[in-house]
C-alpha cells in the first residue's frame, strides 16, 4: 500500500537509509531535520505517516506530538455542527529514538503516538507497523469523507 511518508531526523545517515528503504518499498518520501519544519511540512503536504525522531535541534520530537495532539483534540471537541466537508486528518506518528526509555515510549503513547521504536530497529518490523499505520490512516480519512457526505446530503431538509 503506497503512502506519503515525512521521515523527521536530525541524523543525515538515517534519513538517507530510511528515504531509500521507503522509497524501494514504493513510498513517496519528504524528509526534515527539525521539528519547525516537520510542523510546516504536515501542514502543507499532509503526509499519511510521520517516522519522528524524538531528539531534534529546537522543537523536540515531543513538542512535535503535543502540537499534533492539540490539534487532535481541538478537532475532536469541536461545538456546533459539523462542516459538510471532510476536515483534514493527521498523520499516525512514529516514534524513533536513539534514547529509549519506558517513560519516554508512555509519553509518546500518551500524545498519541501509533508506535515507538529505538535505534537500531528492525527494518522489517518497521516495514510491518508501517503498513498497519497506513492501513489506519487511509481507514479514518475515508470514514471522515463518508461521514461529511452523509452529514452535507441532509442539511437541507426541512420537515
């Protein structure tokens, strides 16, 4: 299943490795070095899943995710009713460190991460989270579509 990754790494070795994994397995592939620009980048570009490495220059892999799961969260309490659009969903995030801890991967977790792997990982194991996120996201954007249809088809109806 073809998707559009944003790799997140400040380490030029590993997104040179994960660019071209990705892209042999079929994927489109945009790269950041710094949190800032992974901001702008799933804004502008609305990639499917983001590979986040959690230690970047300036704005953190897990400022990355709070800022992410702000958004999550605004959209989701949303007051009123709903647009007859579908709204933008965000991409599954995850995480990559070279610093694993279990209160770090709990965090991550608890932003809203979809998964947390420390460097080194297996790159077929990578390959196997990476096709269940894709599978997800894909899910959730067309339910979202299907959910904006049916909510915009009924709008006018007076009775």
């Amino acid at each position: 299943m073809q998707a559009r990754i944003l790799i997140v790494d400040d380490d030029q070795d590993i997104l040179s490795a994960l660019s071209k994994r990705l892209s042999w397995m079929g994927h489109e592939v945009v790269t950041a070095e710094e949190g800032e620009e992974a901001l702008r980048l799933i804004a502008d570009d609305a990639p499917d899943v983001v590979l986040l490495d959690i230690e970047l220059p300036g704005l953190s892999g897990l400022d990355v995710l709070k800022r992410l799961n702000d958004l999550r969260t605004s959209a989701d309490t949303r007051v009123g009713p709903r647009p007859a659009v579908a709204t933008p969903m965000l991409p599954a995030v995850i995480v990559l460190t070279a610093f694993g801890s279990i209160g770090r991967a709990v965090e991550a977790m608890q932003l809203g991460a979809f998964d947390f792997f420390t460097k080194p990982f297996d790159p077929d194991h990578l390959a196997v989270v990476l096709e269940k996120a894709v599978a997800r996201v894909k899910l959730a954007r067309r339910l979202n579509l299907l959910q904006a249809e049916v909510q915009g088809r009924y709008q006018h109806v007076v009775g």
